[in-house]
C-alpha cells in the first residue's frame, strides 16, 4: 500500500535546479569552441571532429533537459518567480549552445581555413565570447541564494554586480569583433569571396554566443525586479 | 439501564477497539503529515522524528488536548436530547469512530488528503442529525468548529508568512547573516517555548492545578511561561554554540551555515509541532471513546461530572505510537525524500506557523485539521517567495477532500448507527 500524502504532494520539484544544470552544460559546449578552434588553426582535422562529436553530445543532452524542464512546469505550479521568465531565461541558453553547434558544424562542414595574421586576434575573441557565457553560469548560479534571501538584500545587489560584470563582458566581445572584422576586411581581397563571407558569418555567430549570454543575465535581472 | 449492566464491557470493549485504530491511523499519517516538514529539511533524521513525536504527541495530548477531548465528548450533540436515551449516544459514537476509521483508510488507499478532524465531526454530525434528531446537533458548536477549518490555514499562512519575512529582514539579507542568526536564534527558540507553556497552563493544566487547590491569576501564568520561555532559550542557546562554521561549504551555498542555525531551531519547532498535533489530534480517537466509557460506567446518566480515565489517554498516546512504529515511519520517510527543497529556514516557519494555530485553537477547543493547517503555513512561506515551486493543484484536492469528507463521513456513521441499533437495541 503505498498512500500519496497531502503534505509532499503540495511540493513541486523545483525548477531552479535543473534550470542550472541546463545551464553549466550548455556553457561546457560553448567551451569546446577553444579546443575546436585551436585544431583548426593547427589543420588538424581529426581531432576538431572529435571535439564537434563533443559538441553535438553536449547539445543533445541540453535539448533533452529542456525538454525535461518544460514538463516538469505545469501551470499549477505556485513558484517565486514566473514560469515565462524562467522559460525564456531556458530558451535564451538553449541558444548558446545551438549556435555553437551550428557555427562549428559550418566550419568543420567546410574545412574553413582562419587567415593566420587573423588566427591570434580569433582566439583571443574566442576566449572573451567563452568568458561571458561563464559570467552568466555565475549569475545563474545564485538563483538558489537569490530564492533562499525572497529576492531581497544584499544578495540582489550581489547578482545586480554579476549582471554588470556580464554586460561589460560582453562589450569587450564587440569591440574584438568589431577590431577582427576590421582586419578582416583588409585582407579580403586576397581571399576567395565564398570563404571570406563565410568567415563573416562565422565572427557574427561567435558574437552572436556572447549576446545571448548577455541575454540570459538580462532575464535573470526582470527576476529581481519586483 | 439493562442494556449498560448487559452489554456494557462488550460495548467499552468495541469503543477502545475503533478508538485504537483510529488512533492507529493518526499514528500512521498524520504525525508524519506534521513531522514531515523535518525530516524532508534534514534538521532531523527520521528516528530522531518518531523518538520526539512519541514524546511530545503523548505530553500535547495529556497537558493541553483536554479543551478539544471534551468539544468531541460532547461539544457537538447536545447532551440534553440524549438524557433520556443514553443508549442512542453510545451508539452513535461507536459509529462515528468506526464511521471515521473506515473512511479514513479508504481515502488513505486512494491518496485523497482527508483530515481526521473533518472525517470524526462529520461522523458524529452524521448520526446526531439523522439518525436522531436535527435538534440533537448543537449547530452553533458545529458552524464555529467548521469556520476554524477555514479561519486556521489562513491564519497560519499569515503567521508563517510573518516569522519568514523577519527572518529575511533579521537575517538573511544582511551582510553577515550567521552572526545574526546566531543573535535572532534564541528570540524564535523563546516564543516557541512561551507559547508552549501558556496555551498548557491556562488550558492543559488549569484542572489539575485545580485539583491540588492551586490557582493563578493570568499575570502569573505569563510569568511562568516566560520562564519556561527561558529555560528553553538557555537549551537552545547551548546547543547553538555547538553549532561551528564550516567557511569552505560557503562557497557552493553561502547560507550554509546559516541553515545549520536553523536546523537547531527545528528540534524545537518539531517538538511544539508534535505537542500542538497531541492536543488537537489525539481528541479525535479518544473523544467517543470517552464518552461511551463515562456513559456506560455511570449506567446512562450523561450528565454526571465524570473525569476521564487516564487509561483512555494511555490507550490513545499508545495506538498513535503503534501506527507511528508500524507505518508513519515509511510516510515519514517518502515525505522527507520528497520535499527537500524545504531548507531549514523555511521549515521552521512553516512548522512554527502551523504550531502555534493549533495550539491556540486546541486552547479554545476547536478540533482543527493539522494537516491542512500546516499546508496553509507552507503556502505562506511561498507567498514570502521562500519555496521553489508548490503545487496548487493540491489545494483545490484538499477543497475537494472537504466536500466530500462530511458527507462520507456522515453517511457512513448513519449506516453504521442503525447496525448497531438493530444488534443492540
């Protein structure tokens, strides 16, 4: 016999958890983007399939959590926050690792060679785009704190810094992608016009990473707004 | 009366028996209903739980559950349309705890959040009103008994909505909120133990201060309870300085810590909490009880002053330890498995909240539904944006479980008032 009971059926699983989980999985795919990039610089073939293997792995199981996560939210449940925020806040980093997947598969689809004068500044932007997608796992990362204070105090200004940090992260990335895409167009007259407007697109989508980021601290933000 | 000098073992005998597995079945569901919310917190370990429940159920009971005992005994007929047929009220409390046992274990098999409360008030409303006469119901009694079922999970969901949002202002939006949960700690250790104290003086322990020819006036009651109040503050504030900080779990979660304070705090809301549900619940099985035991040992006068035998408190603190031992330990423990996002700090609100109602309406003796009492608390830490996600579908059930309970119970009771009759009578 085993009796459902009043008082544990009145608590729903809470979403904060798994919204976290989502999260530091998909900002590990984002990080493969270094070990993708670097094979490529180096002409290594092989090993950036590994990595975009890695990659695909690392979205699939977001998708599966996502879709985990939507189930587990049905409108009966009476949380502090609101079920289209937190949904959105989902969706938003669904999208980092869905462009990283799709930025890598074009590169490796197209065996893209990155101009070596370009290959230092790349990777360095690379690494800023990575950055910001970290700060905003971090800002993620005090959901749980921000629910235990009722979303008040002094941890709402700790994450209200968190989301600064983030957006001034996330400038810097503009600003390298504007300088990469400068450079860039010095040189691309000397490149075949395919490969350099795939190129562009490649600088776009790596930017593109790093404004979604930048999203998901600004979701989080309407959280603390009451 | 014949039927008393005949029947009358047979019938106390079958009136321990229902009152027994009544009590059986609060031991097995709502104890853990009440205690849960400490284990699933892990402020408490589930054998720590049942060692206090056991404890403190049977003290709640004894010391402060006398004012709802007799609101069941006899609050809700009116003994004078019963004077000159006593034998009709022994057997409508037989039905009523055989009418409330039955229904109890049906909607316990088919997961329905039925009170025990709602399930014996009906019972005996059930056959009074039907099986006797709509004037042997004493329906001023009733409409406040079934107000207070509406009035207790709002108001502790006021209460704990209350202690959780001083928690955060005192505690948990500041800088260093060890320290000052350290510094507050013995404040809530404090009401707890006021509280306590002066619901089982002015209530509890009133006859038997009565009895050895005691009597205090209300200035020295409060003084009494302060200082039980803190008596209980030096215990907890010894426990506390046990508590150490470990800086290196700060780093996953920074209020760590801060729940380890709060886990401290819980013992004793636990305690107050099965205190509370031992002076509202116990009445539930043991009222009818008593009054069949005092109708037939005065041989069918219902007016004599009878006290209650303490064996029937005996008999109603053992079968809720019996279910407890058998079956609530296994509730306990789906319970604590499954609302671990309850930290410490909301649980104690919750628990304190849901508490302190009870006690106050086992004080006026009004038999209140714990379960749904401590839900209306959990709902009130969740509107101060303290639970993760809380279901509301488990409102509308518990609505439910009202409308149907009174009924069910009522009709149940009737059948089995007109079985007895037809055996007896």
């Amino acid at each position: 016999m085993d009796f459902s009971n009043p008082i544990s059926n009145l608590f729903g699983k809470s979403p904060i958890r798994p919204l976290q989980e989502h999260m530091s999985l998909v900002v590990s795919c984002a990080k493969q983007l270094e070990p993708f990039f670097d094979a490529v610089i180096t002409d290594k073939w092989d090993n950036a399939s590994e990595v975009f293997d890695l990659i695909v792995e690392n979205e699939q199981q977001a998708d599966r959590l996502k879709k985990e996560f939507r189930l587990s939210m049905p409108k009966s449940l009476f949380m502090p926050m609101s079920r289209g925020d937190l949904l959105s806040i989902l969706a938003q980093q669904d999208e980092i690792a869905n462009t990283t997947k799709d930025v890598c598969g074009i590169v490796l689809g197209r065996e893209m060679n990155i101009p070596t004068v370009l290959q230092t500044d790349f990777i360095g932007y690379i690494k800023s785009a990575i950055e910001t997608c970290e700060k905003a796992l971090k800002a993620i990362n005090e959901l749980d704190e921000l629910l235990e204070t009722g979303f008040s105090g002094q941890e709402v200004k700790f994450v209200k810094k968190l989301i600064r940090e983030l957006d001034a992260q996330e400038q810097k990335v503009d600003k390298k992608e504007r300088k990469l895409r400068h450079r860039l167009f010095k040189i691309e007259a000397d490149i075949p016009p395919v490969n350099v407007m795939f190129l562009y697109s490649t600088i776009d989508n790596i930017g593109a990473i790093a404004d979604t980021a930048e999203r998901v601290g600004n979701r989080l933000e309407l959280l603390l707004a009451k | 009366m014949d039927l008393f000098s005949e029947y009358g073992t047979i019938l106390i005998i079958m009136a321990a028996m229902f009152g027994l597995f009544m009590a059986w079945g609060v031991g097995a569901n709502d104890v853990a209903n009440a205690m849960g919310t400490s284990v699933g917190s892990k402020a408490l370990t589930i054998k720590q739980a049942i060692c206090i429940a056991m404890v403190f159920e049977f003290a709640g009971a004894y010391l402060a559950g006398g004012e709802v005992t007799s609101t069941i005994r006899k609050g809700i007929v009116d003994s004078d349309v019963f004077s000159d047929q006593p034998d009709l009220l022994v057997f409508g409390m037989l039905s009523a705890l055989l009418a409330a046992g039955t229904w109890l274990l049906i909607a316990s098999v088919m997961g329905w959040p039925v009170s025990t409360t709602h399930s014996i008030v009906g019972a005996i409303v059930g056959f009074a009103a039907v099986g006797v006469s709509n004037d042997a119901v004493n329906w001023d009694k009733v409409s406040t008994i079934v107000a207070s079922w509406v009035v207790s999970p709002v108001m502790a969901g006021t209460i704990s909505f209350a202690i959780f949002r001083s928690v955060q202002r005192l505690i948990l939006i500041h800088d260093n909120p060890f320290e000052r949960a350290k510094k507050y700690a013995p404040m809530y250790m404090f009401a707890v133990g006021f509280l306590m104290a002066m619901v089982t003086l002015l209530k509890g322990l009133k006859h038997v201060f009565k009895d050895v020819g005691i009597t205090l006036s209300f200035g020295e009651n409060a003084l009494v309870a302060v200082g039980f109040g803190i008596l209980v503050t030096m215990l907890g504030t010894y426990l506390l300085t046990k508590v150490e900080r470990d800086v290196s779990k700060e780093e996953d979660n920074r209020f760590y810590n801060v729940e380890k304070v709060f886990a401290v705090l819980m013992i004793f809301t636990a305690c107050s909490m099965a205190f509370a549900h031992g002076s509202n619940d116990v009445a539930n099985a043991v009222g009818p009880l008593a009054a069949v035991v005092s109708v037939v040992n005065s041989g069918g006068d219902i007016a004599a002053k009878s006290s209650m035998p303490s064996w029937i408190l005996l008999l109603g603190g053992a079968g809720i330890v019996f279910g407890l031992a058998t079956y609530g330990y296994k509730v306990m423990g789906t319970i604590g498995r499954k609302i671990t996002e309850l930290t410490p700090s909301r649980g104690f609100a919750a628990e304190l909240g849901a508490a302190a109602t009870v006690v106050l309406a086992s004080g006026t003796g009004l038999p209140i539904s714990t379960t749904h009492t401590l839900v209306g608390a959990v709902l009130g830490v969740g509107l101060a944006r303290g639970i993760g996600a809380l279901n509301l579908r488990m409102v509308g059930a518990i609505f439910l479980s009202w409308v149907v309970t009174l009924p069910a119970g009522a009709a149940l009771s009737i059948v089995f008032f007109f079985f007895f009759k037809g055996v007896f009578g």
